[in-house]
C-alpha cells in the first residue's frame, strides 16, 4: 500500500473513533437562573437577549447544535462551555459574593461594548446571537442600574 493511502486510512480510523467518546452534556432541567432573574431583574428583552446569546456557555443549560454529535466539533463545544462557565455561570449566581456579582457585571458591560461577546465564533453559526447596538445599550444600562444596588450593599451597616 501506498504511503499516502496508508495516512488516509490511518486518519479515517482516528475519525471513526473519535464518534465512540462524546463528553458529557451540559443540561439542567427547569429554571435553572432563577436567582439570577430575580435579583437583578432585566427586561424581558434582555432576558430573552441572555437566553438566545449567552446561556449556552455561561450558564448550566446549554442547547446542543445537531453538529454537536460529530466529534472533535463537540470537544470543541464542550471547552467553550466549561471555560465560559468557569468565567461566568448565570445558574450559579447564588454562590458569588456581592464584590464578585459587582464585578462579573463590570466584566460584562466591557465584553458586550467591546462586541467580545458573544464569541465570534458562536455569532457566526448562531446569527440570531449577534447583539444590535440597541441590546448593548439596553445592556449597558441594566449594568448601571444593578451594580448601584449590589454598591449600596457593599455599603458598611
Ligand atoms: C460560545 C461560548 C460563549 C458565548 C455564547 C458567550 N460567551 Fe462569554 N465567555 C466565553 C469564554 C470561553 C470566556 C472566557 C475566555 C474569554 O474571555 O474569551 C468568556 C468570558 C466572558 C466574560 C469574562 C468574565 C471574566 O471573568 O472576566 C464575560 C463577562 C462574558 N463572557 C459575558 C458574556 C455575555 C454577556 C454573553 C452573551 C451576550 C456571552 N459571554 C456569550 C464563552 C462564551
């Protein structure tokens, strides 16, 4: 067999391989930011602007693409959603101290005026994800509006 055939054949084994290991889902039944919901009240468009463009890697929930079931592209996936959690996870805010909630926000508002967030290569397959300059005021707004109430609690009683 031909050197070039035997690489082809080497590299289809490893691909077929591959598709016998998928990494475990990222899925939580229910509402699973309800916490997050509540203290810092967002609009319902701004709710629904975290759930279409944010969610799937901060948060405990993600919704799997079909291209999810083709490895590498869902290790791929899987590390954009085990690192975006580790940074941020909108399920667990409930663990964060008042500082931490003050400052994610802070991060928050830099990543969304900057256009870092959503990652690039999410808007590119999730086109409904890209955010409109009005999102980000809308955004920009909630920020100031909330970190002035997480502010006063920090406050010495
Ligand atoms: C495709 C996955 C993905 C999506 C969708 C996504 N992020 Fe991220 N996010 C990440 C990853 C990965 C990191 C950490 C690495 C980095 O900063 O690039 C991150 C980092 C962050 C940070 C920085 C936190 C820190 O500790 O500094 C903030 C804030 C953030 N994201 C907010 C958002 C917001 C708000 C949205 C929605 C508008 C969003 N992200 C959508 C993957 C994502």
């Amino acid at each position: 067999m031909k050197l070039l055939k035997k690489i082809s054949l080497g590299v289809v084994l490893v691909f077929v391989a591959m598709q016998f290991y998928s990494p475990t889902k990222n899925i939580s039944p229910g509402n699973h930011t309800k916490t997050f919901i509540i203290e810092t009240n967002p609009s319902p468009e701004l709710k629904a602007v975290f759930e279409t463009s944010c969610y799937d890697c901060h948060s405990n929930s993600t919704t799997y693409p079909w291209y999810n079931n083709v490895a590498p592209i869902s290790y791929w996936i899987a590390s954009h959603v085990k690192e975006g959690k580790e940074h941020l996870n909108f399920s667990e805010w409930e663990t964060y101290s008042i500082d931490k909630k003050d400052h994610l926000l802070e991060e928050l508002e830099e990543e969304v005026v900057a256009a870092k967030m959503p990652l690039t290569e999410y808007t590119y397959l999730h086109g409904n994800a890209k955010l409109s300059n009005e999102e980000v005021s809308a955004l920009v707004e909630w920020v100031t509006q909330t970190r002035i109430i997480y502010q006063l609690g920090k406050l010495p009683k």
